[in-house]
C-alpha cells in the first residue's frame, strides 16, 4: 500500500510519532480513552504507525514489561474493507497482558473491551530465516492452544483507521490461554470451528477459514512481516493468530466461554470492578 502523507522532513515524522505516542500513552495511564492519531500521522501511513508503536512499546519495556509473542489482526476481509486496508496489521504481546492465571479478567484495565476467540500459536523454534512457507512456520509451532483476546482501543468509541490502531498496537488489550495444548499432528487449523457464548447465550460463531483462510497463513505472514522488521519470532513466543468470528463486547461481571474443536474450552470471567481513576 502506498503512504499518502508524506511530511516535507525527517523532524516532522519524528514530532509526529513523539506526539502520537504520548498521546496514547497519556489515555492509557489516565484510563481515558483519546481522540484518533491519525490527525497526526495520516490515515494510511502505515509505517509511521509502527514507529509509534515501537515507541510505546518501549516504553513499556522500559518500564519493566517483557515481550512474549505478538498478535495479529485484521485477518478479516470484512474488517480489512471496513478500515480500507489489504493487509494484516501486528501488535506485541507482553507478559503482563497474559491473564491466564487469574480468577477473573481485571475489567479495571481495560477502556473499552471486546472479546474474540482465537488458536495461539507456541513456537518451538526461531523464525528467522529467508524463505519461510507455510510448511516451515507449521513446522516450527510446538503446539496450539484455543485462546480469548481481549482488545481494547485508547482511541474513544473505536473511532479509528488503519494508522490510529497499528499505533495503539494493534488495539491490544490481555489475553487468555486454555488449558489444553494439542501438537499441529493432532490438529489442523484451518478446520477449526468456533462458538463462543456470553453468559451461555451464543455470541459469535466461526471457523479457521475465517482467520486469512487459514491461521498459519496468518502466521506466516507474520514471521515474514517480523523478519523484515528486524525482530523475527523466537521459540517460546506466543502468536495470538486472529479471530475466528466476531468481536463480542465483555462489560464488567460477564463470562465468556469459547468452544473450539480439537483445542477445547477457553473460559473468562471479567471482574465488576470499574476503573476508579
């Protein structure tokens, strides 16, 4: 895709990234969520929206954060038209998104919550190397497991484009792993299906096509797109692969139950407590 904002100088790309960032990082510490960013970088920049990403990350990392995979997103062909985009987009995951272990989702960190249920990929092995294919990333998955992400936009009432949630990395939010891990010898992908209930009523429904027609397509363009980013994927890394039906909103005090076959139940219930300030 082709950038159409071009700043005149090397500063006006470096102020606009400063400024995004902090834009975005004042909405998260101040739990309030941000008008769009884009305003500032474009609407198709894509990447500069990286670079913002970056930054943030950064800064998180600094802060004491650890990176432990990545997520992708607009897997959808309905969302990628709804955003004006013909590719995927990528964010990082960090250990302290990872809610698995808890006895509920703390809704008191997210802004504006939707759930989608998803296969996680655990890698094995690096991919780093040239000439990856859909054989080689397979490869290299120790196992799958079923997962719930929980996305969430700094950018008020999801108002946002490409650029507005490449920035806010990829409008991630936490993340929970099942218990059941399956190697790829027991599993295909692709033939997954998905339903996923709210407080038992069926929510959303779906199946591993829906995911790029098939999430190790999506993981290898990830481990392609990571590569040529300079920070390709490294065993042990956790790749949330992108949803398998639609998003589901997830107030305070709901659960959340994703059925997936072969992989099994993935299960969250969100805590009632409300940000207080």
């Amino acid at each position: 895709m082709t950038d159409v904002w071009e700043p005149t100088a090397v500063a006006d790309r470096e102020t606009a990234v400063a400024e995004a960032a902090a834009r975005l990082i004042r909405a998260a510490e101040d739990h309030k969520p941000c008008t769009p960013v884009r305003d500032l970088l474009g609407a198709r920049d894509i990447s500069l929206a990286y670079a913002v990403q970056r930054r943030v990350i950064d800064g998180r990392i600094a802060a004491g954060a650890r990176v432990v995979g990545r997520k992708i997103g607009l897997t959808s062909a309905s969302v990628q038209r709804q955003v004006g985009v013909d590719r995927p987009d990528f964010g990082v995951l960090l250990d302290d998104m990872d809610v698995s272990g808890l006895p509920a989702v703390p809704s008191g960190r997210l802004l504006q919550p939707r759930v989608e249920a998803e296969i996680a990929f655990v890698l094995a092995e690096d991919l780093d190397e040239d000439g990856l294919d859909i054989e080689r990333v397979g490869s290299a998955v120790g196992y799958a497991v079923a997962a719930l992400e929980i996305v969430d936009s700094r950018v008020t009432d999801w108002d946002i484009a490409i650029t507005d949630t490449v920035a806010d990395n990829a409008s991630s939010g936490l993340f929970v792993l099942g218990q059941r891990r399956v190697p790829l010898t027991e599993f295909t992908p692709r033939d997954a299906t998905m339903r996923l209930y709210a407080d038992g009523e069926l929510a959303s429904e779906g199946d591993g096509a829906a995911c790029l027609g098939d999430p190790l397509a999506a993981l290898l363009w990830l481990a392609r797109t990571a590569r040529e980013f300079g920070d390709p994927l490294r065993a042990g890394q956790v790749v949330l692969s992108g949803a398998l039906g639609p998003l589901v909103p997830t107030p305070p005090g709901i659960t959340v139950r994703a059925e997936m076959s072969g992989l099994g139940p993935v299960t969250a219930t969100f805590s009632t407590e409300e940000h207080t300030g």
